[in-house]
C-alpha cells in the first residue's frame, strides 16, 4: 500500500478511476430533464469527472509527496 501512496501514477490513475465513478453517479443520481449540456450525456459527467478526479488527487499527491523538502520549509 506505502508503494502505492509513493507513485505519482497509481496515486494520479486511482483519482481519474474515482472521479470517472463519482461523475457517473452524478449522472444516475441528478437526470437533466432540461436539456443542459453537461449532464445531457453520462459521457461528459464522466469526463468532467476523470479530470476533476485526476487533479485533484495529484494535487493531493503534491502535498503528501513534496519533491524537495527544503523548498516546502523556505516557503512556509
């Protein structure tokens, strides 16, 4: 598991597989029945939630994972 949290990759790829699950709930759970674009189609939820998903878990990644522990300490 430490494996896992220390990959950019496999951290970054459980965030798009998340967020390409919660953008498919939302679809399910809130229909458009006025035809607004984004929630028209479950492959834009989808999408919307691949990418959300991805960034915000590389952003958290950056967070847990700095890459230079000098720069973080100088900068707070």
């Amino acid at each position: 598991m430490k494996k896992i949290l220390h990959s950019e990759k496999y951290f970054t790829a459980i965030g798009y597989l998340l967020g390409g699950i919660l953008g498919y709930v939302y679809f399910i759970q809130f229909p458009c029945t006025t035809g607004c674009a984004l929630r028209s189609t479950p492959y834009a939820t989808i999408l919307l939630g691949l990418l959300l998903g991805g960034t915000v878990f590389q952003f958290i990644f950056e967070i847990i994972n700095p890459k230079n522990k000098k720069d973080v300490k100088n900068n707070h």
